[in-house]
C-alpha cells in the first residue's frame, strides 16, 4: 500500500467518490453509470460532481432499467470500456440478477478468456438507516456463492477508497457493496493520491487472544464496541474485519482461530446461508483440534427485513454481540 | 425511399417461391451469391449430421436451424469484416460464415468449454443460452464503440420471436434508441418459442413494428428469401455506420426475419405435439435452398454439375469436422477452474488439487461410473 503525506478527512461515501474520481482521472475507459448518478451526483451524492468534471459520455444517466444497466456494462466491458454501474439500492439489484450471474460472472470462463467482464458494480446495501420496504437488505452471500465475482465490503473511508481502485483494477468483475448506514456516521484519513487496499486481505482491527470475532460492514462498529466494553471486563477479543467476503482471506480466518480456539461472526444478513456458515466451515475444516467452542452467529433473523419499527431488533447491535461473544467465551 | 423506411407490416421479397424476382435485387456479386448458396447448403447438411449424431448419442441436445439458413447465412455475409457478432444458441450458421470454425459448433454441443473459444480474431461473442440477455451485450458493445469514438463498426444481435416478450428485449432496444447505438436486432421469428406459437408471444400485428416505440425503424423481411434478406441487413448495417447527423445517420434497426424451423426446438422435444404437418408442409414450400438455386440456375450461375460439386464440397467439410470434433480428448478436469478468474484463487486451487489427487488414487474411470 503506498501512501503521501497529504491526507483528507472523508466520509466512507466521500471517499467513494473519491475513489470513482481518481480512477476516472487516470484511465479514460473508466465509465460510470446508473440512475440519477450524473447531474444529480447519485441519490446518495456518491458521484458528485463527477458529471461536471468527466461529461456526459462517462458519467451516464441511464434509462431507469437495472438489466439494462448491467448487461450493456457487459457489452461495454467485452468491448475494452471498465464501467461502474451503480444499483441505486441492492434491494433493486434483482432484475441485473440474471444478467450478474448468467454472463457477468461468467463470460470469462464461457470464452476460455477471449472475452472478460471487467466492471465494478456498486450498492449500498445493509440496514439501519429508517428506510422504506426493500432499502435494508444484506443479501452479500447471493453473489458470494456465484463463482467468477469477487465481493467486497469496505468499512471504513480509507479501505473504500482502496479498495474501490483495486475492484476497478481488476480484470475481474467485483461486487462492491456499500454499508449505507456509515456512509456519514464518521470520518477518517484518506490520502489524497491513489492507492490500493488489495481484494482478499483481512485486516485485524483488534489484537485478542480470547475469541475471534469476524465480522464486516456496518457491523465493524457495533463490534468493535463491543470488543471495547469487554476488554473492561477482561475478555480480550480479537477483531477481524473481512473487507472482502469472496474469495475470503482464509488464511487469516484460521490462523486467528488457531490462536484463540473460539470464534463468533457478526453480520446482519438472515442467518441461516450466509457467510457466517462459510467460516463456521472453515474452521471446523481447518482447525477442528484448535476449537474450543461451538462457533456463534451472530446475525440477521431468517425474516423478511422488517420494516424500520422493528429493525432495531432485527440487526445485531453490541448488547447482543457481547452476549455472542460471552456465551462463546464461558462455553 | 430506403427499404428500412416501409411499413413494419410491408414484408419485403426478393425471391418469390419458385426462385423468380419480384422485388429490388440487391447489389451483389455473382461469387457473394454463390458463397450464401453454398453455406446454405453447408448449414443444412451440418445441420441433419448433427440432428443424427445426437440421435445415435454421439452429441448432447442440440438446437437444429433448419429452414432458417437464408436468414442466418445472408444476413451474416451482409457484415462486414470488423463488424460484431452476438448469437443466441442456434446460429450455427450464421457464426461459420463470420469465421467459426464447425469443429467448435460440434465441440460445444458435445459438452467441451474449449467450444466456445472464439478466436482472437473473430468478433463473435460466444452462445447466449438464457433468452434475450444477450440483446443488452450487443447494445452495450456498440454503445461502447460510441464511446470510444469507433465509428466503423455494426453490431449484429440475433434472437427469437420469444425473446420479443423478454424484458431484456424492451431493455436492449430502448437503450439503443436513447443512446443511438449502431445495432441490428436482428429476429429470428420462426413462428414457435419451442411450444408456444408466435401469436401468444404479443398481440402486436407484427414484431417488426415494436421498433416504433423505442424510436427506430423496424423492418419485417422474408427471411426464407436471402436476397430480401440480404438487402434489409446490408442497409441496416450501412445506416449503423452512416456518417450523417444522428437523427437520421448511425442508429439502430430492427429486423424481424419471417421464417420457419422445420424441426424441433431442440433435439429434446417432438413438435407434432405442437403443430401440424400441414403447416410445416405449407412453409417447406418457402424452402430458401432451392429458392436461391433456382435463381441462380435461372442466371447460368449453376448447373447440375456445380450443385454436384457444392454438395460434395460440403459433405468433405462436414465429415472433416465431426471427425475433428470426435478426435478432441476429453477436457481434463483442470480446465473447469482456470478460465473463472484472471489469477486462479487460492480456494479453487485446492479444489483442483482435490480432483486431482482423487485421479492419482483412483485413476480417470471411477468418475463415470453411474
């Protein structure tokens, strides 16, 4: 990772557009699109002011049609362009679904490399923030489970911005999902020049050596929050924030794991299917003779995301992460 | 007036069944004429070859395009060299005449990823099996093209009349309207989406006229004609790369082909469940071969011995790709992880290992008993 001395303080969306910026700014086949992303900046002002700087052929309002949207990204991309398509919403995503899984994540493989897909689609997705009926959902593990994309959710401003670059880099397709709940809860350093978090690598947020906590998104705070409170009570956690969920950096799952022989994974997609079990997997295939208790989830219910008088109790908050970790931790 | 600008319900014909003119001949040369005649032939004889191999399970399932080679092979020979390809699953024709070779047709159908490995050379992009997606590649291409500032190029997108009721169909065609993309929605309308005939598809008169609503022109040709055929296309793709103003220069065109399969959907379903030998009797009498090789006999440019010499030519070919196709070794497992990602990932790596040391232990037969 190279970094300068001049730095910004962002916002985890700000620093989205700055990543967009930045990539724009250096490769003219970088293009960004969707609904309302041009001259009104995105409806979470994610590219602000990038149609002003770039024009109409690079920043394009399209047609209010997700399949569309995506499947002429494809086009696009097989021609030697590297669009960003925007989803407004994960929760309108749907529709490109066919076109993600049927060709997007698929075409390299399909012309044994002659045509690839490098395209970086972006949502915001998760919960939390008192929103109408499909705005909340946290359905990562859908495109986590279709071989030929890679899936990354950053947490912070300076690893969005990073990681952002990375996915447009990449001659591969990647889904990256924006935890729209901290797009605006805080700030942090983000330098100003261009830099990579690579997709794939964990970070450790938190040294411990009772328990494992992974986790990723929005719920890196409640968590961390939670780690805080304990290590008060003398429970020391250790927290790894994932930052990409496929492929998952496994080596840092088990060898975590190996350490502390306990592991609990937050995340607020529905529970049942997600990849809280995939890591539950891995270490039980990698580090069964480490365990020392069952692995906890500690996640979204297997419901249909409430509407927002109820999603307070739906999404994992730190009363119920330290619960999880302490019901791990006193197994 | 350009053919593109007639009524969508104005069928345009070259060629009436017999072979006789009745319509504008397009400019075409006499070698041009016997090329479409000759990959016709070609097409058809492939296309009864591979019916058979399937039948004596020799191929999977495989989609026969019988009946429809005057739409594929003209319209294919009316593209240029630097023009883009997008097929569904059944334009096996069409993808010879632009430079895919049948070994790899047959290699697909008979279940070989490498099928698919369109050459670097060729602009064609490989099978779209799920209906209508690939109308917003081809959309997307000539969009990015237009980007790009490349302005020597149509992109050619071939579909069924089933895709006509796909909301990618809807999507394809008015982004390409908004976005004046150099396109040709070219549509296969053989009359049956499988089981489902053409009139349960959409209640509009034609789907030629759908054009209207996306703000194009949309043209319904006869598609056992390959003059007419030829004719519509070539002016599709000249207006596709026309230098004039957008408004009425490089734009998008719709072309519904009339025509009709002969045989089955695939090679998987019966039709006379589904429709009458009266009616297929009816449109084999529109048959494109013998149609163009009646013109071209009634022109002195065949005659009894060059057809021989077609035929031949054709059956060497044909018989030189199975055997090509049929001397391929199985694929190793290995290549069923390798083109999934640019840099192969660590987690499918140790799939791969897996499968592999399985194979040491057990060797390569186990795997096939069922």
């Amino acid at each position: 990772m190279s970094t300068t001395s001049q730095t910004q303080n962002l916002t985890l969306v700000q620093a989205v557009r700055d990543g967009l910026y930045t990539e724009m700014s250096a490769d003219e086949d970088v293009i960004v699109m969707g609904e309302d992303v041009g001259k009104n900046g995105g409806v979470f002002r994610a590219t602000e002011g990038l149609w002003e700087e770039f024009g109409d052929d690079r920043v394009i309002d399209t047609p209010l049609a997700e399949s569309g949207i995506v499947g002429t990204a494809v086009g696009m991309a097989a021609y030697g362009l590297k669009p960003v398509p925007e989803m407004q919403f994960s929760g309108f995503m749907y529709p490109a679904f066919d076109q993600i899984v049927s060709h997007v994540a698929r075409l390299r493989n399909r012309s044994r490399g002659r045509f690839t897909c490098p395209m970086v689609i972006r949502a915001p997705y998760g919960g939390g923030i008192r929103a109408p009926e499909h705005h909340s959902e946290s359905k990562e593990a859908f495109y986590a489970h279709e071989a030929g994309l890679k899936v990354v959710i950053p947490s912070t401003p300076h690893d969005t911005k990073g990681l952002l670059i990375s996915a447009i880099r990449d001659p591969d397709p990647v889904i990256f999902l924006e935890p729209k709940l901290i797009y605006r809860a805080f700030r942090g350093d983000v330098p100003e020049a261009e830099y990579t978090v690579p997709i794939g690598e964990a970070v450790t947020r938190r040294e411990g050596s009772d328990v494992s906590v992974f986790t990723y998104g929005a719920m890196s705070r409640p968590t961390m929050e939670a780690a805080e409170e304990l290590a008060e009570e003398g429970v020391d956690c250790e927290v790894i924030d994932l930052r990409t969920i496929s492929p998952l950096d496994r080596d840092a799952i088990i060898s975590s794991f190996k350490k502390t022989g306990r592991a609990v994974v937050v995340n607020e997609a529905p529970k049942t299917g997600s990849i809280a079990a995939e890591i539950t997997a891995i270490v039980q295939e990698e580090a069964l003779l480490y365990q020392e208790a069952p692995v906890k989830r500690v996640s979204g219910f297997d419901v249909p995301y409430p509407l927002y008088a109820l999603e307070d109790y739906y999404l994992p908050n730190a009363a119920r992460i330290k619960e999880g970790i302490m019901e791990t931790v006193e197994f | 007036m350009s053919v593109l600008e007639r009524d969508p319900g104005d069928l345009v014909q070259v060629l009436d069944e017999d072979g006789t003119v009745v319509g504008d001949e397009p400019d075409l040369d006499d070698a041009t004429i016997l090329d479409i005649y000759r990959d016709m032939v070609l097409a058809r004889h492939f296309d009864q070859r591979a019916v058979s191999l399937q039948r004596q399970g020799r191929m999977g399932t495989y989609p026969p395009l019988s009946g429809q080679e005057g739409a594929q092979i003209a319209s294919a020979h009316a593209l240029d060299e630097q023009d883009w390809m997008f097929p569904s699953y059944r334009e096996h024709g069409a993808a010879v005449v632009r430079g895919l070779p049948l070994k790899q047709t047959l290699l697909y159908w008979m279940g070989h990823e490498e099928g698919n490995a369109v050459a670097e050379d060729a602009n064609i992009f490989p099978v779209a099996v799920p209906i209508a997606t690939q109308l917003l590649h081809a959309t997307g291409a000539a969009w990015g093209a237009s980007i790009k500032g490349d302005t020597d190029k149509a992109f050619m997108c071939y579909f069924g009349d089933g895709a006509t009721s796909e909301g990618d169909f809807h999507e394809a065609l008015n982004f390409a309207g908004v976005f004046d993309t150099p396109n040709v929605f070219f549509c296969n309308n053989n009359q049956w989406a499988i089981s489902v005939p053409r009139e349960r598809q959409t209640a509009s008169r034609t789907l030629a006229q759908k054009a209207e609503a996306y703000g194009f022109e949309g043209v319904q040709v006869d598609g056992m004609d390959p003059l007419a055929v030829y004719a519509v296309t070539r002016k599709a793709i000249e207006k596709a790369k026309s230098e004039e103003p957008p408004a009425a220069g490089r734009r998008p065109t719709l072309i519904e082909a009339v025509q009709y399969r002969f045989g089955a959907h695939t090679t998987a379903d019966d039709p006379t469940v589904y429709r009458d030998d009266e009616e297929v009797q009816r449109w084999k009498a529109k048959d494109p071969i013998p149609r163009l090789e009646n013109y071209c006999r009634n022109h002195g440019l065949l005659d009894d011995e060059s057809v021989a010499a077609v035929r031949s030519e054709v059956e060497t070919r044909v018989a030189d790709a199975i055997d090509a196709a049929e001397s391929e070794p199985r694929p190793l497992p290995g290549e069923m992880f390798e083109s999934v990602y640019n840099e192969l990932p660590e987690h499918l790596a140790a799939q791969a290992a897996e499968i592999e040391s399985l194979r040491e232990i057990y060797g390569d037969e186990v795997f096939f008993e069922h």
